[in-house]
C-alpha cells in the first residue's frame, strides 16, 4: 500500500510541530517569569532586612539579563564580561539602556532562586548589590536548562 502525501497532510504536519514548539515556547516562558518572581521576591526580602526599598523590575534590565544567561549557556562561559557585548554597562548600552551605576550577579548550577540566592548572601560583592540603596531596578534571566542566573541592577 502506498502512502500519498499531500499538501494538506505535510502543512497539517508542519502546523503541528510549530504549535508543539510555541507551547514549549510558552512553558518556559512562564517558568522563567516563575524563577524570576521568585528571585525578586527573596532579593526584595532582603533589602527589607536592611530597610533598602524595594527593587522595581524592569522588563528592558529582564530582557537584558536573559540574553546574557541564554548567551552564556549557548556559548558555554560563565563571566561578568561577554565575548560578544563586553562588560555589563556595554550590554545594556548595546540594548539602547541607560543608567548610571550597575551590578549584576550571576549564578550557575543552582536550579531553585532560594538556591542561588543563598549562594549569593555568601559572596560579600553579591550581597552589596542586592542589599545597595543607589539600585533601584532589576531585571532577572533564568537559563534552566544549564541553571544560570543573571540579576542586573541599576539606578
């Protein structure tokens, strides 16, 4: 028996495969706004232990961090400085964004946002931009698949 295959079938198959796509597409969407409510909340918990005002998030600093997690996970380094945009302020500046002071912590390895927090309040320099009363916004970027965390703060 022959299988004949029409047009009809092969855009039935194509448009199967892009949904499966989007909505994969979608579930890590949604998981990485979870991982990155999450991490603003513990950040913001913090700042209250020191009566630090709230971080705002901001979707620009979000989108700007998941590049550098998703960059850093494609390319396989993990460094405040990218071979591809440089430092941090080059990133976003890169990205049309403008501020003046800027930290970013950066985590690897650690699947939940309790987990890298906790590494973080261990580094001195990590907790000084968490905890920095000149920051005034984040943006966060989660890579789950090699559990990498950027958190970009500026003013």
């Amino acid at each position: 028996m022959k299988l004949k295959i029409t047009a009809a079938v092969v855009f039935a198959l194509f448009a199967a495969l892009l949904l499966a796509e989007e909505r994969q597409t979608l579930a890590q969407a949604a998981l990485r706004d979870d991982a990155a409510t999450q991490l603003l909340k513990l950040t913001n918990a913090l700042r209250a232990e020191d009566r630090k005002a709230p971080l705002a998030l901001d979707e620009s600093l979000c989108a700007a961090a998941q590049l550098k997690a998703d960059e850093m996970a494609e390319k396989g380094y993990f460094s405040h400085i990218s071979p591809v945009y440089g430092s941090p302020a080059k990133l976003l500046s890169h990205l049309g964004i403008s501020c003046g002071q800027i930290g970013e912590n950066m985590a690897k390895g650690y699947p939940t946002a309790e987990e890298a927090v906790a590494a973080w309040i261990n580094g001195s320099g990590h907790l000084k931009n968490i905890r920095c009363e000149g920051f005034k916004r984040t943006g966060i970027g989660y890579n789950a698949e090699h559990g990498i965390w950027v958190q970009i703060f500026t003013d």
